[in-house]
C-alpha cells in the first residue's frame, strides 16, 4: 500500500493496503522506464501513481520505502528518530548500497557520512563528541548505522539533569 503524507506513515494510515498473498493483489514499482511509478493491482482495479506525488509505500514483505524527488530509499529503522535509508545501484557487475538518513536540521536526505553528520547536528556538541568515539570514519560508520540512533538518545538524556 501507499502513504500519501508523513502523517499517514505516523498513524499507520495506509491506502490501498493489498493481501500479497493472494494471486489478485500486486504491487509493482518502477514499471515505467525511469522507474518514477507505482503500480497497485487489486482485484480487477488498477492503481497507477508518481512517485513525485507520495510519500511512501510499503511493500508485500512489509518493507517501507520513503520517496524523495521521485526516487525511493528504503527505510531501514522504522520508528527511530534519525531514520536511515538505504539504495542499491549497480557498478558493473557489483551492487553497490549507499546509505542516507535525515534529521538534525536537514529537511532533505544526505549522504551517512561523518561529515554530513557534523552538519546535520553542528548545534548538538555532545552527541557529536560521543558519535565521533563511534565512528573513527565513514566506514565504521556505516557497519554501526543502529547505533547513531542509541548514541543521539543518550546524548539527550544526559544533558537533562536527572534522566538517566
């Protein structure tokens, strides 16, 4: 099914929610060329939409995928406060997996980089100086992604006096 707004993901609203299962549901993306839509098939009706024009959606394993200028990340932590996505391309006969997240400041998706990091949470010192323990470099940073999210939770509650 699909999420039309960022509401709709936060409620759980779903529209036309499909039982994959079932031989007369389907859901296809990317069936156009440049892969900008997605396809809804149930029963005998046919839902065709832009990505441009979504959210989200979620797939029959029950993956959900946000869009962002018409391309669409997977989310890799569903109901974190620093969502982390991930693409595949293809280089040659390698795939390649990039990672993104969004939070801090950004509005718009960047690159998981420690640098990018910086500039998303620059205002948050100490949550810089415990990610920065994290990750020596980008690349253990990305085989410790789950842990940005513990890292930035405990940083908050150490800075309130008396939550541990």
């Amino acid at each position: 099914g699909i999420y039309n707004t960022a509401s709709d993901l936060q409620s759980g609203t779903l529209s036309l929610a499909i039982d994959c299962k079932s031989e007369a549901h389907s859901i296809k993306t990317g069936f156009i060329r440049d892969r900008s839509a997605i396809k809804i098939v149930r029963d005998a009706e046919t839902y065709r939409y832009l990505k441009r024009d979504l959210y989200g959606y979620r797939d029959c394993n029950g993956i959900q995928y946000h869009i962002f200028d018409g391309k669409s990340y997977e989310l890799m932590n569903p109901g974190e406060r620093i969502p982390i996505y991930r693409t595949f391309a293809w280089k040659g006969k390698q795939r390649m997996t990039k990672y993104f997240f969004r939070g801090g400041t950004l509005r718009m998706i960047k690159p998981l980089t420690l640098k990018s990091l910086r500039i998303a949470f620059a205002e948050e010192t100490f949550f810089l100086e415990k990610l920065h323990l994290l990750a020596k470099n980008d690349f253990q940073h990305i085989r410790n992604l789950y842990l940005i999210n513990r890292v930035h939770v405990n940083a908050q509650q150490e800075m309130v006096p008396g939550v541990l």
